[in-house]
C-alpha cells in the first residue's frame, strides 16, 4: 500500500493560496483518479481539485474556509500500489514522500501573497518593532480583518517560540466577531485575551476595517460581505490606490452594426450554432485599436512601463448573485469573428454556471465592460489591475441626430452609443487616451453592412 499527496495545485502565475469551501470526499471514503475531492476558491475564481490517484481518503490536513498556500500537502490518499514501486515510477525518495506532519506549521511557515489596499496599515514583514515574528499568512489575515498591530501582540501564540499561528489569528477574529473580546482588556496583556461573558448580552456591533466599534441605532440591517464581494472590494479599492484614473468619453453611430447584427443573427446561429452578441463586435475593433496604439496594452511595474504583445482582452460578466468576474480571452488577435462569438458566449456561460477554471480569468491585458447590459448610458470604469486602461460602452439608444451629406446635413433617427475609457494617467496620457477612445468608436461607425461572418 502506498499512501499519495494531495496537494493545493497552482492555478495561475500570480496565485499563491486558495481557500477550502468544501470537501467532497471524507476519510475513509473511496476516491477514482480525476474525482472531485474538494472545491477551493482564489481571489479569481471558485473551481474543484480532482484526484491524482484512485484509493481511500487516508487523512484531511485541512478544514472548510482555511487559507491554503499552493504546493502544500492538503490530503492523504492510501492507493493499492506497492510503496517502492510508485517511489520508482515517480523518481521521488522515500523522504520526499513524509512531507510534513504538521500542516498548521507549514502553513505558517511558507510565504504568501500580501493584500495590499487594506486599511489596516500591517505589512507582511518578519517582525514588528518588538521583535515578535508574524508570518506573512498572518498578517494578511489580520489585514483583511482589520485587526491592528497592537491587537496582534496581545494575541497568545500557540506556535513554535510562542508565535501567533493562522488557528490563533482566525480564533481571535472569530471571538472579536462574536463580541467576546474585550479590546481595553486585551490591549493590556499579549500574554491572554480576555473573553467577556457579560458582552453576550450587550448590543451588537458590526466590525469593519473602518470603525471595528461602530454602534447602529434605528431600524438598520446589518449583512456580512461575502468572500467574493470581500474580493471585489478590495481590488477596487486597491486600483484607485495604484492608478491615476482619467476618463474620457465619446459617442458613436452604431445604426451600421445594429441593422448588420439584425440581419444575419438567424443565420448565424444556425450555422455556427450560437447566438452573435454585440460584445464579440466590439472586441474586434477593440483589438484592432490596440494594434494602432500598443501602449494602451500595457502595464506598470514600478518606474518599468511593459508593453504586452499577447492581446488577451477580459470582459466583465455578471454572476447570478450580482457579483462580477472578468474571464479572458487569449490573443484575442488571431480570432476571427466566429471565434471571438464563441469564445465570448462559451466564457460568459461557464461564469454563470461555476465552470470557469482558473487560468480563465488570468492573464488579461485589457478590459472590456458593457454597462449597457443592465441600463446604463454610461459609467466610469475601474482599472482592472494590472492593466491600464478598461473601455466601458453604454445602452445603444435611438435618437435623432444630424447626419451629415454630400447634399447637406439633416436630421435622422440613429443608434447611439456613449464610450467611455479609464485610464492610468501615469503612462497614458490626455491625447493617447481620447485618440484610442476616437478610433474605437470611428471603426464602430464605419463597419462594413455588407460583411459576411
């Protein structure tokens, strides 16, 4: 009998930890190669870990909403082959396979990514001025709960040397959250917190990074952001942290598109066998934009300005909870428009199904967004970071307008369309930004009526 790791598999170049939101299998339970076993969740996207080999569940290292760093052992299973001969077929030692006995020490022990945009003001260093070592696991968790540096060293270490683990740090929250932490008590002493029995009764009080002890009156109800809205919050925030937004907008004639669009849609979807959508249109003229001015698809990193040669274009999509996720489509450039439809309906119908995978939403260089889709004439779009720019586009309306003639202007009814593009005023200035924006919507009113698919 050999016993294989599970371990937290990487899912994209810039995730370094997952979060547990379910086990599907249980010690003792029997598991086939490419089972599900367990479903885990990024700051990206929720997907499931199938097995990498069939056997028995021997051991769970971790529990339901622990934070995970990519590579570590999470799950034991016992499988029928013999021990020295998968040794042999995987070219691994026998010390290689007795990784770790300890998961809540490995866990704390290896690095992860810090939350930057928090408002706690912790950083993901070794030590704080007194010289008590925090890993940067927990650090992070104290960020992204808002609990400060000087509630941290009151914290009881249960660790190695007496340091705060991730089981210390979640406990200490989750008593803060009930109310059972008195901060005065526990500001005097790092050596115990203080659990109040008496505050069980007092009125409650919702935590937040802004005021931990704000107190509602009136007829308020209080509702706990979810992990995804976490998520979303702090990437936004974090992006008018990083970059200096501007936007600029303008309209566009769109009558072309929507009477093209009206024509060939039957066709279309009988042919191709999906439905053609305004959000492939505007991708391709998008991508061609870019290719007139690269800059626009680019990034920062630090005083380095990166120009990307991939054209992967993300396009924000509605969930059914109301949340956003934005999947990309990979070099969007060497799509025709039958291929961008299908990428585009393929990715949207995985984002409301819970079938994307991770690399889905990795990647992208520039962002596309339709506020029309719920309404909207037009918005001012958040950078998606790390890009610098995201063009939003609106509702098409009909409206008259003048239309101008050889013979002299008159007044028609039009489709109309506003354009609005956010951008990183750091490397993208003014004149770029309003000249990118002015090409898009020029290529939208100059579309061919008379293109095949």
């Amino acid at each position: 009998m050999a016993t294989v790791d599970l371990v937290m598999p990487k899912m994209g170049e810039s995730i370094m930890e997952a979060t547990i939101l379910k086990w599907h299998k249980q010690p003792g339970d029997h598991v086939k190669m490419d089972e599900t076993v367990l479903e885990i969740a990024t700051d990206k996207v929720d997907t499931e870990v199938p097995s990498t080999a069939e056997g028995i569940i021997e051991q769970i290292l971790y529990n339901v909403n622990d934070v995970v760093p990519v590579g570590s052992v999470i799950a034991k299973i016992k499988t029928e082959v013999e021990e020295g001969t998968r040794n042999k077929e995987q070219g691994i030692g026998h010390k290689e396979s007795e990784i770790t006995q300890e998961p809540e020490y490995r866990t704390e022990e290896i690095a992860t990514v810090s939350h930057p945009g928090t408002t706690s003001g912790l950083k993901p260093q070794s030590s704080n001025n007194n010289g008590r070592f925090y890993s940067p696991l927990v650090l992070n968790i104290a960020a992204s709960e808002g609990v400060s540096m000087s509630e941290l060293e009151t914290i009881a270490g249960t660790g190695n040397e007496g340091r705060v683990t991730k089981k210390d740090i979640l406990q200490y929250v989750g008593q803060k959250k009930s109310g059972l932490i008195s901060r005065k008590s526990g500001l005097k002493s790092r050596e115990s917190v203080v659990v109040q029995e008496d505050s069980l009764y007092e009125t409650p009080s919702l935590t937040t990074h802004h005021s931990p002890l704000t107190a509602y009156s009136g007829n308020v109800e209080i509702i706990e952001m979810d992990r995804m809205r976490k998520l979303i919050a702090e990437h936004m925030v974090r992006s008018k942290h990083t970059s200096a937004h501007v936007t600029s907008f303008t309209e566009a004639d769109v009558t072309n598109i929507v009477m093209w669009r009206e024509k060939v849609k039957k066709e279309f979807e009988k042919r191709e066998g999906t439905k053609i959508t305004f959000t492939p249109l505007f991708i391709e003229t998008v991508v061609h934009c870019i290719k007139k001015f690269p800059l626009i698809n680019s990034s920062v990193e630090g005083d380095r300005i990166l120009v990307k040669k991939d054209i992967n274009i993300g396009m924000a999509t509605a969930l059914p909870n109301g949340s956003l996720i934005v999947p990309v489509i990979k070099n969007a450039d060497q799509l025709n428009l039958v291929g961008l439809t299908k990428q585009v309906n393929g990715l949207a119908d995985n984002a409301r199904n819970g079938r994307l995978r991770p690399d889905d939403t990795q990647g992208g260089t520039f962002t596309l967004t339709n506020v029309g889709t719920f309404g909207s004439l037009m918005g001012t779009p958040i950078i998606n970071q790390p890009q610098v720019a995201i063009l939003a586009v609106g509702a098409i309306k009909k409206r008259p307008v003048v239309v101008e003639t050889p013979h002299g202007d008159s007044i028609a009814i039009r489709h109309m369309m506003y354009l609005s593009l956010s951008y990183d005023h750091r490397i993208i200035d003014g004149s770029l930004g309003a000249t990118f924006l002015t090409s898009v919507a020029n290529e939208l009113e100059n579309f061919n009526p008379n293109r095949d698919f």
